[in-house]
C-alpha cells in the first residue's frame, strides 16, 4: 500500500492497471491477436510481460537542439522487451527536425533494435508528417529505404543481453543481435558522445558460433573491415551508429 495526500492508506492505480492489462491480453491472445499500449516504461516496467507490442511518444528537438533519449533510458525499454518491438513515435516541428537529425534519429534506433515512429509536433495537429502534401517523408525516403531494411533484420535476429563482443573504446557502445539462421552475428556499435571515437571491437568469436577466420563488414557504410590485434578497427562520428556482420565465411 502507498499513502495520498491526507496520509490515508491505498493502492497504487498502476496495481489495477497491471490487472486490466492482464485481462485484455488474455483476450487478444484468445482470439489471436496482440496487445500494444503506448506511453509505457517510462516509470514502471510491470506492463512489459503482458505486452506484445510496445512504445511511447518522444521529442528529441528541444528549442532547436537535438537531446535525444539517454543510454539508460533506450537500455531500460530494450532489456525489459528483449525481443518484443518498442515502437518510438516522434512528436517534433519536421521544418527544423532535418533529414541530417532524421537519420541520427534512425541511427539511434538502430543501435538498440528500437522502431523509429513519425507524427508531427502537438500530436493532433492539420500538418502530420504522413499528411498528403508528401513532404517531409518524400523528403526523408532514401532514409527509409537505407535503415528499414537493417532494423528489419536486426530485429529479426533478436537482441541478445550478452554481447560476448567488447571494444577497447568505453565510449564506443556496443550491442548484439543474433545470432541470424545461417550463423552471422550483428554488432551494433553507437559514438553516444559530441567527438569522433575510434577504437577495436573484439569478439569471443567461439561463444557466438563462429570461427577464428570470421570476416566482418559494416552494413551501414558497406566497408569491409581489416582485422587488427584480433579485432576489427571502426571510427564513428558524434552520434553515430553503425552494424557490424561477423561471419565464418568471407562473403558474409
């Protein structure tokens, strides 16, 4: 029990809607269907079991600076859905929101598995970004038609909680997805800092079920990268975010 205002005993309302969502996830499931709820893990992480599907809305431009949602923050919702969607939807002023902060935007969520969402500033208002003038994401296709594809696939690999990957680099963040039905292993890796990091991601290659000769190539970019002191050598922009295959065979 918890206490209100005047110190009288009662019960956190997040109890009764643990039970709600409960109930209608039983129904959804019954019939064959899925549970999303929006808004969710910001302050609580007992809607995560009974959910298939979740996300919240976001702004990462605030008076003109992009502030995007922390590491901890994008941790939480990751490891809590493990390899369930979270789905973000951004709530932002897209005459401001360029397409170089869009594909930092794509790129964020690509490091962690996330869904990047698209609405438009008040969330209600007569100019959404999928209104019919077109402009912003006919603006903003070569973007989509560049990370969908990869977020599709990491996502389908699943996100792993043990990396058995690291770099020599703190700064430079990493994550895992996989590994995929044919064996490769994703590495994602995110420059979560204002200055150019570089650095070498190593990896317990026997612990993912690949070789010693594993190859690595960079699916953002397409480089195929240089194996060096037992690991491959990467260098990332501020904020970004790149997808590292390793594979057992050289054409990965």
């Amino acid at each position: 029990l918890v206490f209100d205002r005047e110190g009288r005993p009662c019960q956190l309302m997040i109890f009764n809607t643990w039970s709600f969502e409960r109930d209608i996830a039983a129904q959804m499931h019954t019939r064959g269907k899925l549970l999303f709820a929006n808004a969710v893990l910001w302050q609580f992480a007992f809607p995560a079991p009974q959910l298939d599907v979740l996300g919240t809305e976001v702004n990462w431009l605030h008076q003109g600076e992009y502030l995007p949602d922390t590491d901890a923050v994008m941790n939480f919702r990751r490891a809590l859905c493990r390899q369930k969607p979270y789905c973000l939807l951004m709530n932002t002023d897209y005459a401001k929101f360029t397409p170089e902060l869009v594909e930092r935007y794509f790129q964020r969520c690509l490091f962690y598995g996330i869904w990047p969402g698209f609405f438009d500033e008040e969330a209600a208002s007569k100019d959404p970004y999928w209104g019919s003038a077109k402009k912003w994401y006919e603006r903003d296709r070569p973007l989509f038609k560049k990370y969908i594809p990869l977020l599709r696939r990491l996502t389908a690999a699943g996100w792993q909680p043990l990396t058995h990957a690291s770099c020599d680099n703190p700064k430079i963040l990493v994550e895992r997805f996989g590994p995929e039905p044919h064996g490769t292993v994703l590495l994602t890796l995110l420059n979560d800092t204002a200055d150019t990091q570089s650095g070498t991601v190593t990896a317990d290659l026997k612990s993912l079920g690949l070789k010693q000769s594993a190859s690595a190539r960079e699916l953002v970019s397409g480089n195929a990268e240089t194996p060096s002191n037992r690991g491959w050598r990467v260098s990332l922009r501020p904020q970004q975010a790149e997808v590292l295959c390793l594979s057992s065979k050289s054409d990965n």
